[in-house]
C-alpha cells in the first residue's frame, strides 16, 4: 500500500472517531496481512457507525406503522 492510500485510510479512520494509537494499529494490520487499498477500504466500510439517532427514529417509526396497521385490521376484521 502507498503513502497516499494509508492517509486517505487514516482519514477516513479518523472520521469515525478512532483514536491515532488505534489508527495505526489498524493500519499496521493491514499492511502485515499485505492488504490491498480495496480490500482495506470494504473492512473500514463495515466499521462505519450507525449514527444512534437515525436508530431511534427508525424503531418509532416502525412501531407507529405497525400501530396503525394493528388498529385497522382489528376494526376491519
């Protein structure tokens, strides 16, 4: 891996609130598995965090839909 695929990694590690000591452990890891740019990039895109809003908003959404649905197949049926 090059230096400027390690910085775009770090960056993007960094975006997700990693600290610098993990960052490089991180990084190191990749390159003593002889990791690809590609390869690395789909392992940090399974490390990205849900953000805990949107997490919320989506389990009350659900749940009203449900609600509703509950409501009129109990007045309907």
């Amino acid at each position: 891996m090059r230096e400027i695929e390690r910085n775009r990694l770090s960056a993007r590690l960094l975006r997700l609130e990693f600290t610098k000591e993990t960052i490089n452990r991180t990084l190191s890891s990749f390159q003593a598995d002889l990791e690809t740019f590609a390869s690395a990039s789909r392992t940090i895109d399974r490390l990205e965090r849900e953000k805990p809003e949107q997490t919320i908003l989506l389990a009350i959404l659900r749940g009203l839909i449900a609600a509703v649905l509950g409501g009129w197949l109990a007045t309907v049926g």
